[in-house]
C-alpha cells in the first residue's frame, strides 16, 4: 500500500458517519473518531466459533447492547517487566 492510497483511504474513512465495518460492528460515526463508542457486542469462543457470550443479553439494537455510559481511562499501568518475575533477557530462548 502506497502513502497515497492510506491517506486516500483515511480520509474516505473520516467521512464515514455511520461505518459498520460491513456488519461486524454496530454503525460508529468516524468523522469523530475521539469519541466513546456507543455499542459493543460480547462473543465467547467456542469449538463451533464465535457465539454470543451466555448469559448476556442485549438491551437495545439486537446483537449490540447500546446506551452505556463509557468508561474514560485516565492512565494506563506499567507494562510488566521481566524482572517483575524473576527473569532476565538471558532466560529466553
């Protein structure tokens, strides 16, 4: 993929105000990507694939539970480090 064809596309994306990734996501308005998303859907794997998680039921559009309030994360924690537990780059293999 060339430079201008992703800006080509990212700009084609920005103006999407109802994407819905052809039907796997509920529609998401990304001229405001910074924006929480309005609805998720919650799958378990199993051996059959991808199945709606048990005892989850959606409250408003289907498949998608939509209306929450969104969490704002202020931080993220430390990543974890090898010496977190016990090792060293030498332990690797």
């Amino acid at each position: 993929m060339t430079l201008p064809v992703l800006q080509a596309f990212s700009m084609w994306l920005a103006k999407q105000t109802a994407w819905t990734g052809g039907g796997i996501t509920a529609p998401i308005n990304e001229s405001t990507p910074l924006d929480p998303l309005d609805c998720f859907d919650i799958e378990q794997a199993s051996t059959a694939g991808w199945q709606p998680a048990t005892g989850f039921t959606p409250n408003t559009d289907g498949v998608y539970n939509c209306g929450q309030t969104p969490v704002k994360l202020t931080g993220f924690p430390a990543p974890t480090q090898l010496s977190d537990v016990g090792k060293t780059l030498a332990d690797l293999k």
